[in-house]
C-alpha cells in the first residue's frame, strides 16, 4: 500500500518536473543527484567517525596491554633475582632452627 502512494508521488513529481521541459529534468536529476550525494557523503562521514573512535578506543587498549606486559616482565625478573638470592644463601631447603 505504501509503495502505491510512493509510486504516485513519484509520478506527480515527475509530471510537475516535466512540465518545465528537458531544463526541467535536467534540473531536477542535477538537484536529486546532488541531495543523494550529500547523504552518502554524511554517510561516510559518520562511518569514518566511528572508526576513528574505535581506533582512538584499541590505541588505550593496546598502551594498557603494554603497560601490563612491562609490569609483568619485571615481576618475573624480581621473582627470579629472589630465587637466586635464596639459593645463594642456602635458604628454601627446609631446614630452619627451633
């Protein structure tokens, strides 16, 4: 039902376009072509935004990934240093004084 009137709107534009003549239809394809092109423009506009916003969202994630591989690398460096320092004086064998 709704294509109908679609339809028929359409058909009554364009019989009022005609009326002014082939400067008429080439003023009103000129106008629609123009009236489409900025949606599709406003469309990759907003796309290109959401992009950005996402790329600026994976650029903090990956700084925090790094961050935490940093902190984990000198934990692990820390962990190993006692280790050593332990078993250089002999400790961790389970031998203690009561």
């Amino acid at each position: 039902m709704v294509g109908f009137f679609m339809a028929q709107a359409v058909a009554t534009d364009v019989m009022n376009v005609m009326q002014f003549g082939v400067a008429g239809i080439m003023g009103a394809l000129w106008w629609w072509e123009r009236r489409y092109s900025r949606q599709r423009e406003d469309q990759l506009t907003e796309a290109h935004e959401a992009l950005m916003a996402k790329q600026e969202h994976l650029d903090a994630l990956l700084a925090a990934l790094n961050g935490n591989t940093k902190v984990i690398a000198e934990f692990t460096s820390m962990q190993g240093e006692i280790l050593r320092a332990l078993k250089a004086n002999g400790g961790g064998t389970g031998g203690g004084t009561a």
